[in-house]
C-alpha cells in the first residue's frame, strides 16, 4: 500500500446556480457552496484524514473549496500549490452561456456531446481529452510523487478535470466517460499502491 489521493470538486458556484457554462470564468461559492465545501471537510475528518499537500486549480470555487476543508481538519496553513492545469475544461464560445438556451439553440443531443464526450470539444473550448492533456501530464509529474512516497494529497478542482483525472486513474474508456458525474463537494478518497495502481476507491457521497 501506497499514498491516498483525495479529489473534491468544488462546492456549488454562482454559476452553478445560475446554470452557466462556466469553464474558465471566476465565479465564487454560493451560500450552499460553502457549506458543500465545509461539509466535505467534516467527512474528511470524520475518516480521520490529514493531509500532506494539497493542490488546488487558478480558479476561486476550487481555491475556496480547498481552504474550507483544511480549515476544517485545523489545517488552514498547510502548503497548497494553485496550477492552471487543474481548473476547469476552457468551454470556449459556451462561457457565459445558459445551459437550456444552449440545448433550445443547439439541441439537447449536441449540448450532451459537448458537455459528456471525450473527443467532441464545444466550439472554441477544450474537449475532455484537450483537459486530460494538461491534468494528467500535471498529475504524474508534480502530485503523484506525493502519494507513491506515502503522503495523503488534496486535490480541490472542477468537475472535468476531475473527470479527466479519474477516467486515467480508473481507466474509464471514451465511450463510458460519458456517464460520470460529478457532485459538488463530493470526497473521493483513492488508496494507491506502490505501483501506481488503484487499490481501493470510496466516495463519500
Ligand atoms: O464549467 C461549468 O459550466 C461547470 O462547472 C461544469 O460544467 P458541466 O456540468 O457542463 O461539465
């Protein structure tokens, strides 16, 4: 047995609520949003995890999300390291947009494909495969050392670059990606082994 990896998406944003296609804008928490992100600690701590590291993306609802729950276990000052190739998939000309105006203008089939797919980017954005080029380079040269060294890691992002991490993690193919979902402030605690493998998987829904 190795390292645990902790992957939380972010609380619920502003836009979130709204439901705007967010992907690099920077929304913060809603009220539900906090509270998502402080309940996310309490179960952490509930497990009795502390954590050695944490990462977070270059976006505040993932930043707010991380600092909430180190909060939580009385970790506020531990060291967290804030990269771009961890925030949300870019969702291009969508930015801004809203999700039901998307599917009245789009379709609902197309707005599916640009939001679930692995390889069908939304024009002008980064498909799930264009995130995954960035999260997972990311992930084995600068967290996974973390982990395989027996550490316990944070990583507070958003729901595709999670997406995009834990179909390599899991080894989800292209076409079964499309029914992972995400839910905000949602622990997924990953025993690794020493190989790098997965050992056990536990969502503390
Ligand atoms: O960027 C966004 O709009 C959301 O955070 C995630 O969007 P999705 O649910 O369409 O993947």
């Amino acid at each position: 047995m190795s390292g645990t990896l902790v992957l939380v998406r972010h609380g619920q944003s502003e836009w979130n609520l709204k439901n705007l296609f967010t992907g690099w804008r920077d929304p913060g928490l809603t009220e539900q949003g906090h509270a998502e992100a402080k309940s996310a600690g309490e179960k952490l701590k509930a497990r009795g995890l502390k954590f050695d590291i944490a990462f977070t993306s270059a976006l505040s609802r993932a930043q707010t999300t991380c600092q909430h729950i180190l909060d939580v276990l009385g970790q506020g000052d531990l060291k967290t390291i804030r990269n771009a190739a961890l925030n949300e998939r870019d969702y291009g000309d969508l930015n801004g947009l809203n999700k039901d105006d998307a599917r009245a203008k789009w379709g609902e089939e197309q707005v599916h494909i640009w939001r679930r797919s692995y390889d069908t980017p939304p024009p002008g954005g980064e498909s799930l495969k264009d995130t995954g080029a960035r999260v997972w380079p990311y992930y084995l040269h600068d967290m996974q050392k973390h982990v395989l060294s027996g550490g316990t890691v944070l990583v507070a992002a958003h729901g595709n670059s999670l997406r995009a991490l834990i179909m390599a993690l899991d080894g989800i193919s292209g076409p079964d990606i499309v029914k992972l979902e995400l839910g905000t402030g949602v622990p997924i605690v990953y025993k690794l082994n020493a190989d790098s493998t997965v050992a056990s998987k536990d969502v503390l829904a």
